[in-house]
C-alpha cells in the first residue's frame, strides 16, 4: 500500500513522539496501574485520538487509514493508553450525535458474548447487562457503548465518574481490563444509531485496530531480534553467523512483512463501502496477524534465550502484547470461520478468482 506524503508526515511525528515519551520505564509504571497521563496528554494535543470526526464535531476529517497507521506505530512502542479506544468511541458517540469528551475513552462491548439492552423509563433510560473486559475503564473519562435498544442498536456515552464501579482485570501485558456491570443503570440520553456504525461496525474495527498494532509490536520484536543477534557473541562471533540463527531471523522477517501486508489489507477495506467485503478483509487480517504472532513471538523468544523473559529486557513488552491482543476483539479461530463462511457463501467457482483478485 503507497503511503502518502501526509501519512508519512504523522508517521514520523508519531514515531519522534512515542520514542521520546513512550519509554520502557513509562510502559513499566503503567503495568503497575499508573495511568500514563503524560503520554495521553501529549498524543491527544497531537489531535489524532478524535481526527477522523467532522470539523463540527472537533475533529480534522481525517482518513481512517491515516489513524490506523498511527495505532501501528503505538503498537511497535507499546504505548499503554486506550488510542484505538479513544477513536472508535469518539466515531460512535460523534455519528450519534452524542456528547465526547478530550480525555481518554473507552468503548465496548467488545466480546461477541456480552449483551447489554436498553429500555424506556419515563423520559430516560434503563440499562442493563454486563460489559466485560473493557480496555482502561478505569480510567477512561467517557465510556461508550452500542447497545440494544427497543427498536434496534442504540449508542449511549457516560462519565466515567458516574458510571458503576468497574471490576479491575488486567490481561497477560497488564494492560487495564475491567469489567461494568449494569443492573437498572439510570441514562438521561441515548441515540439511535446512523447507517454504518453498528456493534458489528465496532467489532470490526476494533479487531482491525488489534491487527494493525499487532503489526507494530511484531516490527518492534524483529528489530530487537535483529540487534540482539547482531551484538551477543558466542563462540567467538555474533550468534547472527550461526545458519540456525539466520533461519530463525528470516522467518521472523517474512511474519512480520506479511503481518503488516495484512493489516494494510483489511485498512484498504475501510474505503470501499461494502460491509461483507470489509468484514472478509478485516478478518483475514485479524487471523492472518495472529498466526504471524504466534510464531514470531517463539522465534524472537528463541533468539534471545532466557534474557527476552526478563522485565529488564523489552523484548517481553512486545511478546506478552502479542498474546493478548491476538485474543481481544475476536480470536483466531472465530475470525477465520468468517473467512471460510464468506467463500462457502460464494460458492466454489469464486474460489479461485476472489483468492486471486480476479
């Protein structure tokens, strides 16, 4: 996918940004349950957490593909604050004509199992249900959800401050994963939602939005494979000369390339307005970038030996991210049975010209 000159501009800018603020001693103190505030703080007056909302609504009108590549870059430096969160909820609560907020936001539900329904009371609402692993409630200021409404999907936005207490989780990178539960939860607003955003809208982008980071965290484990293999000396030579080395090193390379190929690929999908095509794409992707962490993550492990476990080492950082994000949003296997209902859906003489573009 060609980058244009103003992607590679924010690239750039994002990349200075997250190499300055974004260190391992910030990563670290957010895995204890500090809220990185500086970081947030400096990567929303960047204006990228809500740009791709209308001028009206505060934002630049950006390309989603733009954002998306910006989460790329968060991934590769572990960047522990709710950005893809952040701009899948101000996307929703801004089409619904909901109220957004500057600071951090969180969005759900964001497992397919969770039900959350809405119903009339008086001139508000009640809400009920439970919403399950929500990415730093606990320190969102906003809290966005698409719920079920009496005549279809609804969006709803809430403080943070005023919303239940949130069950405190955390998954295997010790990222924020708290859980809300809603027993007749007084709203005083909610909205119907627009054509085009739909928790199914939401599932999908914020397993492309996984995807894509996962992309940048693969990057950042080869990179430090590479460096590491180029540095530790045995026997009395870089362990990079060792032909099992080099094997390891090239088929961590070829996952990681074809990782970001498919990340791209499902970013591509976001332009074309057609939801069964972007949902094909997107889990593709999600599957795709999966089984590429997988690998990867033993292969980087492997090169390192024992020191890639370590805290005092990065490596884990990246590796322990791989292994949760590949789960949220969607495992593996539930996105690749959507890929293999689409062809089924198809028919087998479209096999061949949809695998081949044709």
């Amino acid at each position: 996918m060609a980058i244009r000159d103003e992607t590679r501009m924010l690239l750039e800018s994002m990349g200075r940004l997250f190499e300055n603020l974004c260190t391992k001693q910030v990563v670290d103190a957010a895995e204890t349950g500090v809220f990185a505030a500086d970081l947030w703080r400096a990567v929303s007056e960047t204006g990228v957490p809500l740009a791709a909302l209308p001028e009206s609504a505060g934002g630049a009108d950006a390309e989603w593909a733009d954002l998306y590549a910006a989460l790329r870059v968060a991934g590769r430096f572990s960047a522990p604050i709710p950005l893809a969160e952040t701009m899948l909820a101000g996307w929703i609560a801004s089409s619904a004509g909901l109220e957004i907020g500057d600071g951090p936001m969180t969005v759900g539900p964001v497992r397919a199992s969770d039900k959350l329904t809405l119903t009339r009371d008086g001139n508000g609402w009640r809400l009920n249900g439970t919403a399950s692993r929500l990415p730093y409630a606990s320190h969102a200021e906003r809290i966005v959800l698409i719920v079920d409404g009496p005549d279809g999907e609804m969006a709803v936005s809430l403080e943070g401050s005023t919303a239940p207490t949130p069950a405190k989780g955390k998954n295997i990178a010790n990222e924020s994963r708290d859980t809300l539960v809603f027993d007749n939860f007084h709203l005083s607003t909610a909205a119907a939602l627009p054509k085009g955003v739909s928790r199914a809208a939401l599932y999908r982008r914020g397993a492309l939005a996984r995807a894509t980071m996962m992309s940048g965290a693969l990057e950042r484990a080869m990179d430090l494979a590479v460096t590491y293999a180029q540095e530790r000396v045995q026997f009395g030579r870089p362990i990079s000369k060792f032909q099992a080395v080099q094997q390891n090193l090239a088929v961590l390379s070829e996952q990681t390339a074809v990782a970001v190929a498919a990340a791209n690929l499902g970013i591509q999908s976001l332009s074309q307005g057609d939801e069964e095509r972007e949902e094909f794409q997107i889990a593709i992707a999600k599957t795709r970038v999966g089984e590429a962490a997988t690998l990867a993550c033993e292969l980087a492990h492997q090169v390192h030996g024992a020191i890639g476990f370590t805290k005092e080492y990065s490596l884990q950082l990246a590796t322990r991210r791989l292994w949760s994000w590949r789960e949220e949003f969607g495992s593996d296997p539930e996105w690749a049975a959507k890929v293999g209902t689409y062809f089924c859906g198809k028919g087998a003489d479209n096999l061949w010209p949809i695998m081949t573009g044709d």
